[in-house]
C-alpha cells in the first residue's frame, strides 16, 4: 500500500502531512519519531494526520480532524501553524470547498479562513492566563505567564535579546504546575502592537515559530498592560504572524506553504513500526 505524504511549513515550523481520510495508518509514535527525524527521515516538527473526525470517533461540527503529533511521537492538543498549512492542504486537494469551514482538533472546534496567495486565518478560540510560573535557562530565572491556548504555555517578557538566549538545552521548568509540559515562550516587545519572540515546544525542541506560542506571547503582553483585548504583529525566525484579541478571543492569520509531496515505501514504514 503506497502512502502518500506531504511536506508543509507555517513560518518555517514544518510538518509531514499524512492523508488518511479512513484512520487507517498505524500511526505509532515510533513512526512519527522517524518521519520527523531529520537524518534518518523526513524531517519536521510534527506530523499532521488529515483524518474524518468520524474516522477517529471524535464529536465535531467539521468533517476534517487534525491529529497532530510532536516530533517525539506525543499527542498534542493544538498547533496554530498546523492548522493553517493542514487547511490550505484541504483547500487545494478539493477536500474542503473553502474558503471558510470548521476544522475539528484535540482543542476543540477551529473556524479557519483560507486567502488569496496562501495566508490562513485561523479563530483559535480563548487564551486563558492561569497563573505565573518561572523557566530556567541556564541557570538563570525568567519569571513568566502561564496561558492556555488549547494546549500549555509560559510566556516571558524579557529585557534580554532574545536572540542571545541559550535554547540549545531544555529550559527547566516546573514540573508540578505543568504535568503535562509547556511549551515556553521569550518575548521582547518592539513598540506599541510588535512583539519578537522565540519558542521551546515541548516534544521538540527549538523551532522557528509556534502558532499558538505567539498567540500565548500576544496574550501574556496584554495581560501585563492590563487588558485583554488588542493586536499584534509577532516576528519569529520563521517570519511574522499577527495575533488579534477580542476579550480573551484570539485569532491567528499568516503564510501557509506547501512544498513537496511523494510516497514512503513500505519496507521503511514497516520496519519503524
């Protein structure tokens, strides 16, 4: 059986696309390691399964699920770049009439809007402030804001180029407040409605831009300024997003692109099995 893949990126965080519209692929995580593994694979930050949402038993209003995995295999809950590469995906095989429809995901129901030349606007839904928290990086504290956009989030807002900060090791982080990890986020702020930022996902490491990292980074910015309400241009390695809040309502528009297709051969999906 020949499976078919794709090759994708929101602002430089990069995906394989597998179409499996029945839920039939086995997809473990030892699987989704080596897709992701830039030497022994294909290489990505996560794979984006593009499944029914029947297919996978999951109550939602639209017809596509996305099963997001991390590149360490894990579940995750959300990716705001996956979500617009995984709608501009639909968009263009025919999947989805477009240019608006509902995506289902482990977060919940998202409205997206696809555009002309590939920008996808995505409705991610609240981003809740729950708490404060501190990351540390080499040996340093940053005190930070917990948020959660679907999935968790501890955002930083540093006098600190953040260009200077060393990620190449895992920030620490505290364990008992995020059970489940966190993805971490430092942000300096560029001026009125500019932020730049740089991202550490859980299950993968340092990557070029987090969608819903820079929804969290809008939303920890407007907290500490005592709002919730505002918009922001947002500048990664991988390019620039903007974030857009409505009382804690959050939406995300940016560039979507596909970049290759082709097919795995079975001998090498089966022997990651």
């Amino acid at each position: 059986m020949a499976i078919e893949f794709l090759k994708g990126h929101g602002t430089q965080n990069d995906f394989v696309l597998l179409p499996d519209p029945d839920g039939r692929l086995d997809l473990t995580p030892g699987r989704v390691a080596a897709l992701c593994d830039r030497r022994r694979g294909l290489g990505a930050d996560g794979v984006l399964r593009v499944v029914r949402s029947t297919a996978l038993g999951q109550e939602s209003a639209g017809e596509w699920f996305m099963d997001y995995r991390n590149a360490d295999g894990s579940l995750a809950e959300m990716c705001g770049n996956g979500m617009r590469v995984f709608a501009r995906y639909l968009t263009e095989s025919g999947l989805a009439a477009g240019p608006e429809f509902v995506l289902g995901s482990r977060a919940g129901d998202k409205r997206v809007i696809v555009r002309p030349g590939g920008s996808v606007t995505v409705h991610m839904g609240p981003a809740s402030i729950t708490g404060a928290s501190v990351a540390i990086v080499d040996d340093r504290d940053f005190s930070g804001v917990a948020v959660d956009v679907g999935n968790p989030h501890l955002v930083s807002v540093v006098d600190d180029d953040v260009a200077e900060l060393n990620l190449c090791e895992e920030p620490r982080y505290d364990k008992d407040f995020f059970p489940e990890g966190v993805n971490l986020e430092f942000v300096n702020p560029l001026g009125a409605g500019a932020l730049r930022m740089r991202v550490y996902e859980r299950g993968v490491g340092e990557t070029r831009s987090c969608g819903t990292g820079t929804v969290a980074a809008v939303a920890a910015a407007l907290h500490l300024a005592g709002t919730d309400s505002g918009e922001s241009t947002v500048d990664i390695p991988g390019g620039r997003v903007t974030v857009s809040m409505e009382r804690g309502e959050a939406t995300l528009t940016g560039p979507a692109e596909l970049v290759a297709r082709g097919e795995l051969y079975d001998e090498w999906w089966d022997a990651q099995a």
